[in-house]
C-alpha cells in the first residue's frame, strides 16, 4: 500500500498496475480507479454522510467486483503509463458561505472571516497528465448571488459557515479554507449575512502538519456603502501556514483590479413575488 | 476552324454582344460583391441575428443594383421598366399585403429581441427551440423534434413567453396532506428534501406556501428554484423525494374522499350486509 505525500495527504500520483485498482476514500466519497488494456476505469459513490472525515488510500489495490461500486466511467488512451494522479481543486464558480448567525462589522473595522469552500478533484493520467475527469467530492447546492432573479449570479453555496474564529473552522477533507480580511471602510456598518468568493482565481496550499488545505489570504474592501468590492488575492500561502507547500493553480488566471460583489443580503419571501 | 472564329468575331463586333458581355460581367462582380460582403460581416463582433439580417439586406441591396445596371448595359430602357414596376408595384402590393406585413414585424421582433437563436419560447401553446428568426417566419423545433413555421406577424400579436430568458426558474408543486397531519412537520420534512436535492437552488430558498383547506386535503404550493438547464430533472427528482420522505414519515397524501354526517351525536352509520336477491323468474 503506498501513502500520500505525507500520512494526511489523499492526494498526490501513484501507480496502478494493469488488471488491478487503487481505492480512495475522501469523506463522504469512494472512489475504485482501475487500469485496463486501453482505458482507465472510474467508479464512484458517495455514501451521503456529508460529516464524514474519513481519509484512506490504497493503492495498489486487487480487485473486485463490488455490489455498491457506484457510477462508473471510462476513459479511452493511449500508453502503458501506470500512473494516476489525484489533484484538489477548488470550485469552478464562485462560492457564497453564510454565517451562523449574521453579523455586523462597524465603519471602519477590520475583521478577518474564515470561510470554508467545496473541494473538486481532478483526475489526471499518465506521464504528461492527461485530464480525465473534474468532479466535486460533495456535490455543492446552487445558489444565486444577485438583488433579485434578473440580475445576479449563478455560484455554488458552501455547506460550511464563515467563521470569526480560527478554532471553528471546518478542517473535513473535503473543505479547503480562505481566510477573508475585511476592511469596512464606509460610513455605515455592514451587516454579513452571506459572503461571495471567486475561488476559480484562487490556489490551493495544503498544510504539511494537518494536511488540511487552504487558499491565498482574500482582502475585501467596502467602500461608499456599496456591496462592491475591490478584490486583493495576497500572493503566497496563507499568513497562518507560511509552510504551506502549493498544490493546485487557479482554475482563472487572476486578474488585477478586480471588483466583486462580494456581500449580499438573502432574499425574502416576497421578492419572489414582485 | 477558322470559319467559327471569323463567326465569333462577327458576332463580338455587334454592339449588343458587347452589351450582355458587360452586363453578364456587373452581374458576376454582384455576386461576388454580396459573397465578399457576407464574408467580412462573418468576422464581425454582431449578434448572429443582427449579422443575419443586416446580410440579408445588404445582399438584396448590392444584387438589385447590379442588376438594374446590367439591365441597362443590356440595352434595357430603365425608364420603361420602372414605369411598369409602378403599376406592378402598386398590384403586387395589394397582393402582398400579409408578406409585408410578417416583413415589418420581423424588423420589429429583430429590434426589439425578445428572444434570440437557441431560446426555448412558448407562442400560442406552441413550445420549441427558436432555430431560424428570419424577415418573414420564425421557426422552431418542438421538444418532439416537429418544425413549426411561426409568421412574424402573429408572433408581434401573440402571448409570447421566453422560458430560458433568465438563469434561474421556479418550479412549483401543488401537494396536499392529510387533515389529521402535524403542519409544522410537513413544512419541515419539505425543506429537509430541499435541502438534500442539490439541484435546488439555496437561494432564493425554497417557498412553501399555504394554499386553503381542501376538500380532502390540506393543500400547499411548494416551490423551489433551480438553474434553467437542471428544470426538467429537479421536475423529476423533487416529486419522487418528497413521496418517499412523506411515506417515510407516514405523512398521508390523501385520495378524494367524502365524508358523511348524520349529526354531531350519532353513531357511525350502520351497514348491513343483505344476501343476494332470488332471481324473480
């Protein structure tokens, strides 16, 4: 049985011989990848206990045929290449997480939210890593980011809360975390009730001692008591972890300069009336 | 051999060879003209249905020159021909009244852009996928796989409705429950199954409202929003998860029933199972 990269770590390549299989398990996830004459073979199925933290790797694995296998996929190449390599990824759109409880930040404090996002993984194949397949671990709901259903945007919404504290946060395997200074620079207070982060322009950076996985630190500003913000990604890993080795690129060359509307208020009942 | 040449270079000499030669040349470079024309508007950064209709116009405009020009270089007397086009004019015009009509409206609906290519509308309880919207029709392909012929001017008239205009929709489902239920745990059985189908949206969240007291059940309006490509499979799932959540918590979706009352202090109605009736022959 060969490990990760460290005793914590899922992820990372291994080789799998032809006839034979590599298991994982990520949370709530199973995945079987076999290696056949020809074809790569994916099954997959989630066992739905969303607070799942289990993590197991097993790789080479024998196979067989297993009842519960879930759905399976196959992939046609070229090669002998035993190699496969699984890789976190984060989102591919943006993500909105809501507190607990909503709270206020008053003009002109900074406070810094811990917001958690819902992993995607990549399957890359062979010696010149082959894209496969790009799924998520938990399937995240949709959700719409706007002021009412005409305007707005599609993004996915996080299971997990955005959190005050560092010890609160949501350290499952199938979480990564950003941590989010905001600087309320209005003359009004801002009251949070949900927070939109664009995590395709965002990196993973995983934890060499707990193997949880992290994105670049986030500043937003809030200037004249508007919900648009100027986004500044801080470069690097997270001020927290300075020993975070990266392991995934953006999915989104970033851009500078770039505006979100990053704070939204929920919709009543009513505005889907009017 | 040289009796064809001298022939041809007879024929060549009379002026109105000369005439269609030249004619037949403006004609060619119209073609080409309108081609190149169609070309260079492909690379263009317009919408396909504006590009479509200003290379419809663009083309009629460069062959009806060319073509009037080689009519004159033909020998054609322009002032004759356009003498009769009135009179043709004014009678085709009486007959084309309805063309004209659907070319207006198509001006109208091309300016006003309810819809564009690749939408699914709804007109007149026809439902499709907009494929073509020309000058005088729109067509579209019924989720049958049917094409429907639409003229502009009825869709100008019609109740039009664009479903795929927005990215989010609403899907409602009408559910009744049985009286004798705790209300406050159907609620909460509705939104546990809203928020196990990921399709549904989290916002805006799910809307579950009371619609009256029935005659056989208590009914509700449960609605959920969803992304337009994911409508028909949440459609699907949403009406299969809520069933089995209500049967597994012994919520009763109830059939049409009557209930019959003999007053406040009777006993159940009595029923008395009687033999056969003898056959009277």
């Amino acid at each position: 049985m060969e490990k990760g990269n460290s005793d914590s770590e899922w992820w990372g390549p291994a080789l799998v011989p032809f006839g034979q299989c590599g298991r994982w398990q990520v949370g709530p996830l199973h995945l079987c990848i076999r290696r056949l004459d020809g074809e790569w073979r994916l099954s997959k199925r989630s066992t739905g206990e969303l607070h799942s933290t289990a993590v197991h790797r097993e790789v080479p694995s024998v196979y067989e045929p297993d009842q519960a296998e879930g759905a399976v996929s196959r992939f046609g190449v070229s090669g002998a290449s035993e190699r496969i390599e699984l890789v976190p990824a984060l989102a591919d759109r943006h993500v909105v997480s809501t507190p607990k409880l909503p709270f206020y930040i008053p003009a002109n404090e900074s406070v810094t939210i811990f917001v958690g996002h819902p992993l995607w993984l990549q399957l890359l194949a062979g010696d010149d890593r082959l894209l496969l397949s790009d799924f998520a671990i938990q399937q995240p709901h949709d959700t719409w980011f706007g002021p009412d259903t005409q305007t707005g945007k599609l993004c996915y919404a996080s299971r997990s809360f955005c959190q005050l504290s560092l010890g609160e946060v949501d350290d499952r395997p199938l979480r990564a975390t950003t941590a989010v200074l905001i600087k309320n620079r209005a003359s009004s207070e801002l009251y949070l009730e949900r927070i939109k982060l664009p995590v395709p322009y965002l990196s993973l950076f995983a934890d060499p001692a707990s193997g949880g996985l992290w994105t670049e630190d986030v500043v937003l500003e809030r200037l004249d008591d508007e919900d648009l913000a100027p986004l500044q990604v801080r470069s690097g890993p997270p001020a927290l972890l300075p020993r975070a080795r990266k392991t995934a690129e953006p999915r989104n060359a970033s851009q500078a300069n770039v505006m979100v509307r990053a704070f939204g208020s929920l919709f009543s009942s009513r505005a889907q009336f009017e | 051999m040289s009796e064809m040449v001298a022939r041809l270079e007879g024929f060549w000499a009379m002026p109105m060879a000369q005439s269609l030669a030249s004619a037949a040349v403006v004609v060619v470079l119209g073609f080409v003209l309108a081609k190149l024309v169609n070309r260079r508007l492909r690379v263009g950064g317009l919408k396909s249905q504006t590009r479509l209709l200003v290379r419809r116009f663009l083309t009629t405009v460069i062959l009806a020159i060319t073509g009037v020009w080689a009519l004159s270089l033909a020998g054609v007397d322009m002032a004759v021909l356009l003498g009769t086009a009135g009179f043709v004019t004014v009678a085709v015009g009486f007959a084309a009244q309805t063309s004209v009509s659907n070319l207006i409206s198509g001006v109208f609906l091309m300016t006003e852009q309810p819809f564009k290519i690749g939408d699914a509308i709804e007109v007149d309880g026809t439902r499709g996928e907009v494929i073509v919207i020309d000058l005088m029709s729109v067509k579209l392909r019924t989720f049958d796989n049917l094409l429907v012929r639409i003229p502009n001017e009825m869709m100008l008239k019609a109740k039009l409705t664009n479903i795929t205009h927005f990215e989010i929709r609403r899907y409602d489902l009408s559910v009744g429950v049985a009286y004798k239920e705790d209300l406050a745990r159907v609620r909460e059985i509705m939104l546990e199954v809203a928020d196990n189908n990921p399709l549904c949206l989290q916002e805006p969240a799910p809307l579950i409202l009371f619609l009256g007291f029935g005659d056989s059940a208590v009914n509700y309006q449960f609605s959920v929003w969803v992304k337009r490509e994911s409508y028909l499979a949440l459609r699907n799932s949403i009406a299969e998860e809520l069933k089995s959540a209500f049967d597994a918590a012994g919520v009763e979706i109830p059939f049409p029933h009557r209930t019959i009352y003999t007053g406040s202090r009777t006993t159940p109605l009595p029923v008395r199972v009687l033999d056969r009736p003898e056959d009277p022959r």
